[in-house]
C-alpha cells in the first residue's frame, strides 16, 4: 500500500507542519523577535525608501516658491534556503512513544532558528543574507565594560537622533549575566538588568539574549520597525519514504531573509577603541 494523502497524518502535509515550522522559527529565533516579520511569496522583496525631503524655506510676499525634489531608494531582499534532512529507521519510527520522527522535526526547526540567529548576528555567511555586522552601524564605545546604565541610554539617544526608537537589546547570556549583577548605583539594590514576569529589562527596553552574538560586542539595540525578517511562503516540514533503507526522511525547509531599512537606528555597544 503507498503512502498518500489519505493514510498520512495532516500534519505531515507541507500546508500544516509548513505553519508549525514557521510558528517554531518565529518563537525560537531571536532575528524574528527583534524584527518585525514580513511574510511574503516573492523571490524578492524591494522595501521602498523616501530618502530626502523636499526642501521648504522662509519666503517674502509674492516670492516665487521654487520646486525642489525628494528622493528615493529601496532596500533589495532575497530570502536564503536554510534546512536540513535525517533519516530515520522504520522500525524506530514505527516502535517509538513518543514519536521520534516528530522529535526529530523539532530538533530541525529548533536549528534552523539557530542557523538563521547565526546568519543574523554575523557580518557574512556564506549562501546566507549578511547579517548585523555587515551594516553601517551607530556606535557606543563601552569600553573594556559596562558598570552602569550610561552606555544604553548613550544607545537610546544616538538612535532617537537619527528618528529611530530602539524596542530590543540583543546581548549574549554572559553580558545579560554580569550586567544582572550590577546595581544601578552606588547604595542602590536596584539591578541594572530588571527581571519581570515579561522577561528582562534594561532603561526600560526588553533584553534577548543569545549565544551567537560575537565576542567584541556587548549589546545591540535595534528598532524593530526598520529591521525586517522576510519570510518567503514555502516553508516546509515533510516526511518521505526511502524505500531501499526501509526508512522515512524528514525535512525541513526555511526561506529566510533580513532587510535593514535604516542601517544608522542599528546601535551596536562594543568597546570601539
């Protein structure tokens, strides 16, 4: 008997575990909690930019008013293909509770997050989009640490500066975990990074933490209106049968980009000397 439509399980289909997959990146990955997510079924993604201003002036009676032009741009983004593939026995996929084949799935959505994350907090990854370190960011100089608040507000003034609202702090758990430690101030017990049943904060602005961002770099601050993580329609879960193995195949399949509309509301905090 083949396997078909029919005697294979709903979630197996690429329409339903293709939305599983998509719900696991968007909880997992910390690119899709710090970005705003823009699905699409494009190869490509152009977001429009109105770069200038026309120019307006102070003018006498009657002055002729003298025409000046905006100008425009765009950002270009081709999501990647990132996925992977196991092979499982049927005898293990058919004897096992609970399910190793959806244990299996799990484990591959939950590293293509990771994948993407590593893509995103990097410079350039090959057949990858490039990712944090590749743009032209906003600079706070930490120096060697951080030992009060002063560098994230520094963060939040140079991005107000260029008309941009930082929402998130990407740092790795060992910054989040020293800086839980400090105190706000001398003769304070009040901690710099504040915890809350909502999750952790710093000058009143949520902190992800992952391990993937690099070494030199203590935080980023990213406004997440002008930081898109493009999602191509296709993402996939599926289950295939590998007939001469006597095995099944599950794969899954993610296409994924970045598009940073305004690299300037990109605050990264390193020590810059």
């Amino acid at each position: 008997m083949a396997m078909q439509h029919l005697n294979t399980a709903d979630a197996w289909t690429p329409e339903d575990y293709g939305k599983v997959l998509n719900k696991a990146i968007q909880a997992q990955s910390t690119a899709f909690k710090a970005a705003s997510l823009f699905p699409t079924a494009k190869v490509r993604v152009n977001f429009p930019l109105w770069n200038t201003d026309p120019a307006a002036g102070w003018l006498d009676e009657l002055e002729l008013i003298v025409p000046t032009d905006g100008a425009t741009g765009q950002v270009v983004c081709t999501p990647s293909k990132v996925g992977g593939i196991t092979t499982l026995s049927n005898e293990i996929a058919d004897d096992t509770d609970p399910a190793i084949a959806d244990a299996a799935a799990a484990g591959l959505a939950n590293d293509i997050a990771k994948r993407i994350d590593a893509a995103f907090l990097a410079n350039t990854t090959a057949k990858a989009n490039n990712g944090l370190l590749s743009v032209a960011y906003s600079t706070v100089d930490t120096g060697t640490e951080i030992k009060n608040e002063d560098p994230f507000i520094d963060a939040l003034f140079a991005a107000e500066a260029v008309g941009a609202n930082i929402d998130s702090w990407i740092m790795h758990p060992d910054t989040a975990k020293v800086l839980s430690k400090l105190k706000k101030g001398t003769g304070s017990n009040e901690r710099l990074l504040e915890r809350t049943i909502d999750g952790a904060f710093i000058a009143g602005i949520k902190v992800l933490t992952d391990p993937q961002v690099d070494a030199d770099t203590m935080a980023w601050g990213l406004d997440s209106t002008r930081t898109k993580a493009v999602l191509r329609q296709g993402t996939e879960m599926q289950r295939f049968d590998v007939p001469r193995q006597d095995a099944i195949d599950v794969r899954g399949i993610a296409r994924v980009g970045f598009a940073f509309l305004h690299p300037e509301s990109v605050v990264r905090l390193y020590d810059a000397a």
